[in-house]
C-alpha cells in the first residue's frame, strides 16, 4: 500500500470525491476473507458489501490526518462496532491475534511524517498522470541524437585542445530539456515575449546539439566548442549574451545566479503588467534549470520566500537532482531531495517530486507490505549512486534482498532489467505530469524535484561514478556502448571520430522536431532586441543643475532632485525602476513613497501608521519603486531584470539603483560581473560613497575601493563625480547613450553625503566631464612655480583648500581639476598606446590625457577618497609621474577632519604632497617641504593606516 503525498490520510483519494460514499463493511466470520485483506481494501477504498451492515465512513478532507478530521469519531465507531463483532463472532483470543496482526501491518505502513516532508515516492500518483501527448518514440530518437552531438562537440574538442566541457550534467538533463522543449517552453512571438528560460549552465552543449539539429548552429560551430576565437567563431562555453548576443538571454554558470536572477525575473514580469508597461496574450513562464548541488549557494535559496510572498506561480524551478556535484555526492548520508522539499515546502513552494520512473509503478503497485517505501526511505543518496554503478545483482542483494518480500517482489525481472529501471527524471511520462503540473498550478511558484543519474547513458565512462562531472573524453569503446544504448544511426569506420549527426531534413524525426517547435511559437534559446528608442531629455531640461546651488547640498540629494525630474519626465519618467534596499531614508528618497509609489504585488492591505504625514510609507499595486528590503543580491536581480527588459521584453526599463556603496560588489560582485555578461543597461549609484566622507560608520561602511572593482566590468562606466552638474552631465549622456542610441553598458556612480556649496558649471567642460577630467579652477596665473591637482568627489574640495594654502604660503600656482573618472582616462590611454604600437610607422595617436597634460608644467597631484590605486590607474600617462594620496587601509569611525588627516588626504596632506613632488624635481628645496610639515601641524612620525 502506498501512502499519499502531501500528508492527506491514506484513505482518501486527492480530491476526495468517491470519500463521502465509502462505507466500512463488517462481515461475519463465516467468510474466507481474512481480516488483513479487507482492511487493506478498505484503506484502497474498496468496498465489500459482506452481511449487509453498513457503517458509513466519514470522509477525510485532503491535507488533515484522519485523526485530525471532525467526524473522526464516526471512525472510532465504526471501528468499535467492528470490534464488537469480532469479539461476538470469534471470540477474545482470535480476536486478539487479528487485531495484532493489524498493528503489525500498521506499523509496517508509511504515512506522512509530521515536519517539512512527504514519503519519498513522486508526488503524481500515476492514477493522476495525464496521457503523454506526443509521440514518445520519435523524441527518444530524436532526444540520442541531441545527445550523441552533446557527447560528441565535448570529446571532439578535448581530442585536439584541452578546453574542457561537460558530458555529464547534460546526460542527466536531457529528458528535463526534450520534453520542456517539446511541449511547454514558448518562444517569442509578436504579442508574446517567449517563455524565459535559464539553461543550467553547464548543461549548455546540449542546447548546442539541440540548436544544431533543429538547424540554427552549423557543424564549424559545434567543431568550435569552447573555442571562440578560433577561424569562423566558435560556441562560448556557457550561456554568455555577451559572447553570442543573438543565443543566449541569461549567463547561468556561476552557481545560484540563475535561480535568483529567475526568482526576480518573474516578480519583474509582474512588475511591468501590474505598471500596464507590457500587453500579453499570455504570461509568460520563467523556467529555471538549476544542480542539486547549486542549492548549497546562498543566492539559490536565500530568497525563495519571494516567490511564495508574491504568489509568482509564473516561476518553476526544475532541479536536477542526480545527486552529485563536482567532488562528489551532493548528500551522501542524507537525501538532498528530501532536505529540499522541507525547504521549498517551508518556504511556501508548490513542491513536485519526480523520484521514480514508470517500471517502478508495478513493483509499487504490487507490494502490499510498504516495505518498498521503507527500504527506499531507509537508503541514502551514498546507495542510491552505488545502484548507478553496480550490476544489477548488486542492486537486487543490496536493496531489495534486505526483506525477503521485496526479493519476492523482482523475482519476475532479470539484473539487467533491475538495472535498466528508470529513475523519474528520465522517463517522459513523469517528467510530463510534472510540467504540466506545474504550468498549472496557481498560486504558488512550483520546483520540481527530478531524480537523476549523472553521467546517464555513458556506462563504463563515468555514468554515477565520481570523477564524472570532469569527463571530457570516451575511448572508442566507451563510444561504440555509448552509440548502441541510445541506437545511434553512426558507422563503425567514423565513429571513432565522433562525427557530428543531423536528422536528414525529411525524416519523420525532423519534422516532427520542427512542427513541435512551430507550435509552441519558435526555437529557445534566442536573445532578440527589439526595444525602440527613447526620447531621452537633453542637457538643457536639466539646466538648473548647471546654475549650482547657494545653499550647501550634497552629490546625493542632488541625486534625489535629479530622479524626482527624471520621474516626471514625459519621454522617459515611466521607465525609470528606482530599486532601493532600505535605505531610502538614509539617502533621502522617502519623498518618492508619495510621490510614486512602492510596488507591492497585494496593494497596501493595512492603514501606514504616518498615514497623516505628508510622506507616508505608500504600497500600491502599480508602484514604480522597488523597496528590496535588506538585500543587495536581490536588488542587483532587480537591476538585472529591468537592465535587460530592453532585450528580454522588449520593453526598454531604466534601472535606476541606489545602495550604500560598500554593499555594492564588495558584497555581491559576482552579480555586478554578470550585468556586464548579460548586457544589462541601468544607473548604479553607490551612496554614503568614500572613507573619509562617509564618517562614523567605521571598518564595515566606509568604502574606498568599489570604484576599483567596478572599473574591472568591461562594460562599465564608473565615474566619481563631485558637483550636482557633473552628475547630471553624465546621467544625461547615460540615457542618450544607452536608451537612445541603444548601447548595451551601464554606469556606475558614487555619491557623497558632504554638503558645499555647489558651484556652477564653468564653460565648456563637458566634454572633460565625460572624458574623465577636466580643469576646474586654474591657479593664480602671476606665479611661475607650477603643480596640478586632481580631485573627485568630496576631496576636489581639499585641492581647492591645498590650492589657496600653496598660492598664499608658498608661492605654488596649482591647478584644480576634477578627476570624474579614472578608467575611462585609462582605457583611452590604453587603446591609444596599442594602436601605436601595432601602426609604428604610421603617426602616432594622442590619448585625451596626452592631449591634456603634455604641455602642462610642473608636478601632478591626485587626491580621492578611494584607495591611491584608483587614481593610480592613469599614472603612466602623467608628465613626471603621479603622485597619489588616497584612503588605504581599513576605515576607522570618528570625524571627516580627523579621518582626512588620518588617511592623509586633508587640504594639508594635499599641500605637502605637491611641495614633495615639487622638491623631488628641485623646482623647490627639500626645506621648503620640511618647513610645510611643520607650519601645517602634521605628525611625520603618525602611524600610517595600511596595513601590508
Ligand atoms: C559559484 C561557483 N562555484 C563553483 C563553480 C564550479 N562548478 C561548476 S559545476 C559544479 C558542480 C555542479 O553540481 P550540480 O549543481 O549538482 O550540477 P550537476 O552538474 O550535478 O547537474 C561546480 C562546483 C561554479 N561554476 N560556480
Ligand atoms: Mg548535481
């Protein structure tokens, strides 16, 4: 007897209907039925009518235990009356040993167990398995093809280079894939943006193979796995849209970036119908293929609630569960489907086990003992890969011969056939029901736990074993068993080559895969833009930032001005995502609750306790903020869902996301690299930005070094601007540059929470800004002894002190430039110097900087709130050299002033440093410098912050 899922009683069938009529029925000794048997019809929900006496049986609603139901006490009368015959008809003793007998069976019983999980048994009991709609054996043979070319691109490029790839995960995957892509993933039509699929990424050759065969991928192409730079191009790797923009939507290898980035993904697709941002026949599903072992990654299941908080049954998860990682088992002592399910389970997750294939149906069928549940619950993921790679009779002595009944169980079937026993997630059947359960399901986001064997199909070359995961080669007869078990249409004379094979264009294999395809809208994976450009504003409808400002304000609430007119702008205000992760109040934005609202998927269900103020904390359903909460992994998936709506919807969506900057890669790097990957488009803004201007917060805060990190993103711009009219430059030029003129880059910017005075744009320096520096203040032109000195944020204002200190006392005209960004100075040094390297004869380029600088006297001087390698980044391309102040070392918490002299990266420390660079030339005497460290109060002997 099998228990149910989902810890309804064992009585009652889901749904219950044939419940309300079942009747207990007590007979009389005088029939040769023995009470073991009818209590087990009873319990299948058979009815035997023996003397005529009915007891009826209450009915057992789904999901409560019998002992739990009200009319439970109509059970314990039936049973007393069933009882009291007994002991009328056969006495005391009898009646004794029967209901012994009873609890022996009973004992023997699975039934639910009270906590997260259910029997490990699949969830879909085959009475409730819809038919297969399509026609099986035409997609196994077109499933081995898929898999003879996965094999094969694998082995092929490992015979001659040592690139690497994976056999073993798509193995294990293949039915997940086939029958997804021959009955449920959509494609994208004109009023349909396609289903959205996150392929597991090491399982990418099988999308290959399948790409391959339905046509769209050439033969050069799958010879040129893993290497793209070969002639005529060749296949990333992994899913990467950088690398092939027109394939791949979403970069998946870094383990838990997928299934995070498809959790917001889906709440994004929400997010843009609930704004009325996108009109769609359906909704689409976003599906994604994830390893058992990729679940050990905080990102996989650290925000799983989201999907149950905002009922995003939009969202299935298939995990493959074939329970090996790299190394090893994922849970040798334990079972990983089992600890998954209590997570999902908990978590709020519609959960669908897929544990066993369709030749276990019968075994379960026929075993009346429970015993099959219990040797299957008994065992650990450790057996359960042994069974994978022992002989049948091992699995025959090892698993079914601990109780003689399940022996007696598989006497009918050979070792072969014990080994051959499918398990759920290779058999279309299960996996069919599954996904169409899934599809169905409302309410909840779905995970579909689907039990697997690594390496399935490679035999003696790794299947179960594990040094699996690392295969890349077959020998000849590893190939032939390889060819013979999926009957692969391969010749002995080639196979040793392992040729690639299409299905010839008529054969019913073809046709079949082609129409598939047509019908659910066109082949998957593809990255299409469509979006249209934007009317973005221009430089002078954000004009008043230019003006500069008579009262002290910060980078940051120029920002939240700047945001507030971008918000109301007509050509774009719509598309702005503004995603913050609480910190709204820190850097001011709270203003935009009113204003536009929090998205929140149920509205707002409670009145908000400053309901009264002016601005209370409003959630509407058609928000346009997005208030993550206390997490920078799910804001940057934000980010990456509204960055990349412009390919994935074609919707073009203007991320628009502010953090505490410390937070920012530091916390969750990974993520920020993949938006580079991925092509996402959007504002970073890294707030409470710098060491020293973000005072008091001390080690963990203060952030000195995440210009550095995300000037390492190829498509990153990072700029380190320090006036309301630089940013607005920037940000101006951002739009233009990405939502009108569609380049697929983001920016990232700092932003300060120090309040000056903010002056006025000096003429003509937009460009500079841009660029990367620009003058801002000459010094007094009436001096001959020259130095320069460059600024950004905050810490433009401690050259500018530095430059009235040198004019005034030591007779050093320095000019003040803004510094706004690093990287790009030096990525157009770069590019500049390689030309000429690669053109020598030819006359060479000048970089921006070269042009600037290479007639400017003197010495040059950076000082940034960042550490002195940000700055440095330019250094080769200074006349003389550079001399770097920055905040190196570990933050400390106390005040801007005493930091800054700390760091040495004060107005004083500014003055010294160039009177230094000066005397190091002998334009001044070392005396000079000497007698500065002394007039301006600084300590030689003070201790120095860095540490190594
Ligand atoms: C963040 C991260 N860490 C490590 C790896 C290296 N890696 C690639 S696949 C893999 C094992 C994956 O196991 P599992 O998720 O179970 O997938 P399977 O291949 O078994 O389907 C590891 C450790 C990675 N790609 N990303
Ligand atoms: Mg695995």
């Amino acid at each position: 007897m099998r228990s149910r899922p989902e810890g309804r009683g064992p009585v009652v069938q889901p749904g219950g209907h044939a419940a309300n009529r079942h009747i207990l029925l007590v007979f009389t000794g005088k029939f040769s039925f023995t009470w073991r048997r009818i209590f087990a019809l009873n319990l299948a929900g058979v009815i035997v009518n023996v003397d005529k006496k009915e007891i009826p049986v209450p009915p057992v609603p789904a999901g409560a235990a019998p002992a739990a139901n009200q009319k439970g006490d109509q059970w314990d009368e039936s049973l007393q009356a069933v009882f009291e015959q007994a002991l009328e008809n056969q006495g005391p003793e009898r009646t004794a040993m029967l209901l012994e007998k009873l609890a022996e069976q009973l004992r023997r019983t699975p039934r639910p167990k009270p906590g997260p999980t259910t029997p490990y048994i699949n969830t879909i009991p085959v009475e409730q398995q819809p038919p297969y709609p399509g026609d099986r054996e035409i997609e196994r043979r077109i499933k081995s093809i898929v898999r003879w070319n996965a094999m094969a691109m694998v082995v092929k490029a490992n015979s001659t280079t040592n690139v690497g790839g994976h056999i073993s995960t798509f193995a294990s995957a293949a039915t997940l894939y086939e029958v997804g892509q021959n009955h449920f993933f959509r494609g994208r039509t004109d009023r349909f943006p396609g289903d959205l699929v996150y392929f597991q990424g090491h399982a990418a050759p099988g999308m290959y193979a399948r790409a391959f065969v339905e046509g769209r991928l050439e033969e050069r192409h799958l010879q040129n796995f893993r290497q793209e730079l070969a002639e005529g191009g060749g296949l990333s790797s992994y899913p990467h849209p950088y690398l092939m923009p027109h394939f791949w939507q979403f970069p998946t290898v870094s383990m838990g970036l997928g299934p995070i980035l498809s959790l917001y993904q889906a709440r994004f697709n929400r997010y843009l119908q609930a704004r009325g941002l996108v009109q769609w026949e359906e909704e689409p599903k976003v599906w994604a293929f994830l390893g058992d072992g990729e679940c050990d990654e905080p990102e996989t299941l650290g925000a799983i609630t989201l999907g149950a908080r905002e009922n995003l049954d939009n969202l299935i998860w298939v995990i493959n569960c074939n329970l090996q990682r790299l190394d090893g088992p994922v849970r040798g002592n334990g079972k990983i489907i089992q600890e998954l399910e209590g997570v999902f389970r908990g978590a709020g997750w519609n959960v669908i086990k897929v544990i066993w294939g369709s030749d276990w149906d019968d075994l379960f069928r026929r075993d009346r003992s429970g015993l099959l549940l219990r040797r299957m619950e008994e065992c650990v993921d450790g057996d359960y890969q042994k069974y994978c790679v022992e002989p049948g009779s091992y699995t025959r002595r090892h698993f079914f011969g601990k109780y003689p009944e399940l022996l007696e169980l598989v006497n009918h079937l050979t070792d072969e056939q014990i080994r051959k026993m499918l398990r759920g997630g290779h058999d279309p059947q299960k996996v069919y029901a599954a996904y169409k359960a899934a599809v169905e399901h409302q309410g909840q986001p779905t995970v579909i736990l689907a039990k697997t064997v690594k390496g399935y199909g490679l035999g003696e070359a790794g299947e179960g074993k594990n040094i699996t995961h690392q295969q890349k080669k077959m020998n000849e007869k590893e190939l032939r068993e390889f060819r013979a078990r999926f009957n692969v249409p391969i010749s002995d004379d080639v196979i040793a080559e392992t040729p690639f094979y299409r299905l010839p264009p008529d054969s019913p294999e073809m046709k079949y895969l082609l129409a598939r395809r047509q019908a659910l809208g066109g082949f998957l994976p593809e990255r299409k833009v469509t979006a249209p450009p934007l009317p973005v504003p221009g430089r002078e409808e954000l004009a008043e930032f230019f003006k500069g400002s008579l009262t002290e304000a910060s980078t940051t609430m120029a920002f939240v001005r700047l945001l507030t007119i971008l918000l109301r702008h007509k050509g774009i205000g719509k598309y702005l995502v503004p995603i913050i992760p609480d910190e709204a109040r820190t850097f001011g934005l709270d203003a935009l609750f009113k204003d536009v609202g929090i998205y929140s998927a149920k509205g707002q269900l409670y009145e908000p306790v400053d309901k009264n103020s002016l601005l209370y904390y409003h959630e509407a359903r058609d928000g346009q903020i997005l208030e993550e909460g206390i997490t920078e992994a799910g804001s940057m998936a934000s980010f990456i869902a509204a960055g990349t709506s412009y390919a994935t919807h074609g919707v073009p969506m203007i991320p628009f996301y502010i953090y505490y900057s410390m937070f920012g890669p530091q916390r969750v790097g990974d993520l920020f690299w993949l938006a580079g990957d991925i092509r996402a488009k959007g504002f970073l803004f890294g707030a409470t930005a710098g060491r020293t201007t973000l005072n008091g917060e001390g080690l963990q805060h203060q952030d000195g070094h995440s210009l550095l990190h995300l000037s390492t993103i190829p498509t990153c711009l990072p700029y380190d601007p320090a006036f309301g009219f630089e940013l607005a430059v920037i940000v101006a030029d951002g739009l233009r540059r990405m939502f009108a003129d569609g380049e697929e880059i983001f920016y990232y910017l700092t932003l300060y929470n120090e309040n000056y005075v903010q002056p006025p744009m000096p003429a003509g320096v937009e460009d500079g800004i841009l660029k990367g520096l620009y003058r801002f203040k000459p010094g007094p032109s009436d001096l001959k002894i020259k130095a320069h000195l460059f600024g950004s944020g905050p810490l433009i204002r401690s050259a500018l002190k530095a430059q009235e200190i040198l004019a005034e006392r030591y007779h050093v005209s320095a000019d003040v430039w803004s510094a706004t960004s690093y990287k790009l100075l030096r990525s157009d040094a770069i590019r500049c110097r390689r030309w000429n390297m690669l053109h020598p004869t030819e006359p060479p380029r000048k970089s921006y900087l070269e042009q600037l600088l290479a007639r400017e006297p003197g010495v040059f001087v950076a000082v940034s709130d960042n550490i002195r390698a940000v700055p440095d980044q330019i250094a080769p391309w200074i006349p003389g050299g550079l001399f770097t102040l920055g905040t190196d070392g570990f933050g400390r918490s106390d005040t801007r002033a005493r930091l800054r002299r700390f760091f040495e990266v004060d107005a004083e420390s500014v003055v010294i440093a160039a009177l230094f660079a000066l005397a190091e030339k002998n334009l001044i005497g070392r005396d000079v410098v000497a007698r500065a460290i002394k007039d301006l109060g600084v300590d030689p002997e003070k201790l120095h912050p860095q540490l190594v």
